[in-house]
C-alpha cells in the first residue's frame, strides 16, 4: 500500500517484487497498487520514480484525465483522495493515466485489469491519526499541498465517505478483472 522508503533504494527486497508484478501482468493477474504499490507497479513496467514537484501531504482534490477513467469511476469527474508522498511515477508505456492533481500530473493509471494509484483512497481516520504520529516531522512546514494534522482531521467523516464512493468504485471494477 504505502511505505517510507522508496522504489529506488537498494533494499533487497524490490528486484522480487518487480519480477512478481511483471509475472503477474504478463499472466493477466490483475494487480493493483497504492502509493508506493503504484510506483512499483510503474517501475516494474519500465516507468520512472522520480521526486514529485512538491510533497503532497493531506486531502487534495483529483480529477479524471481521460474517457477510460468513466470506465474506472463512473460519472465522478473529481473527488478528494488523500495523499502522503514525495515521489511519482511516470506512466509506463501502453497504460492509460485516469488521475491527476494539481500538484501531481500522475495519481491514477490503467494498463489492462492493472490499476495503479499515487493517492489513497482506503484511508480510514485511524490511520491517517497513525500516520501523523508515526511522520510527525513529514508535515512541520505546512502550505498549499501540505497540511496540518488538524487539517487533515477536518471534516473527516465527510471527506472519507465521499472518498469511498470513488474507492467502491475502483475496487469494484478492478475485482472485476478476477477470473
């Protein structure tokens, strides 16, 4: 789902990772990933991780990019995702980008029954509480992608019931790639 680490370390784990995810698209395993899930997937299919232009930290309004993306979302032009990274993924070659942000070109991508995220969209108010503890230092400078764990907290049984709708409806088309 996500991590403090990045795709590009040298951590002993990622080559294996890699070469499932590869097996598993070439095998038409649907696969499906969130943060640093969609950066490995990127990766794994000759994209690039690279440092995003700004961290982007707390709720964040994304938007569809393409036609394919009604296909994933239904009639949702937009809603709010949350967010915590500091890297992005390029889209690798034949996928189809169906998200973006203001302060990230690339949140969502599809290659067949593969779907790949740089936004969550199964956050829960307890782990975003966790996640502000456990990164405390990740948000100390807040500002127009980055907020406060008092922002965050805003709202939030609004903002995760909303979000939810969207996730429903990934996660309901992405399940329908299962066989």
């Amino acid at each position: 789902m996500g991590g403090p680490m990045s795709v590009n370390d040298d951590l002993p784990w990622l080559l294996p990772v890699f070469d499932l995810i590869r097996a598993a698209v070439a095998a038409s395993v649907p696969v499906i990933g969130h943060c640093l899930g969609g950066q490995l997937i990127s990766k794994s299919l000759g994209g690039v991780i690279t440092k995003n232009p700004v961290k982007e930290l707390g709720w964040g309004e994304v938007e569809t990019t393409d036609a394919a993306a009604s296909v994933w979302v239904g009639d949702l032009e937009r809603f709010e995702a949350f967010h915590w990274h500091g890297e992005t993924f390029s889209i690798p070659s034949g996928a189809t980008r169906i998200l973006k942000s203001a302060f990230c070109e690339n949140q969502a991508f599809v290659i067949g029954p593969h779907l790949a995220m740089q936004c969550h969209v199964e956050m829960t108010e307890a782990m975003i509480r966790l996640w502000n503890r456990a990164w405390a230092d990740e948000n100390a400078a807040p500002g127009p992608s980055v907020q406060t764990q008092e922002e965050m907290l805003v709202r939030i049984d609004e903002r995760i019931a909303a979000m939810r709708v969207a996730a429903d409806r990934l996660y309901t088309r992405w399940i329908g790639g299962l066989k």
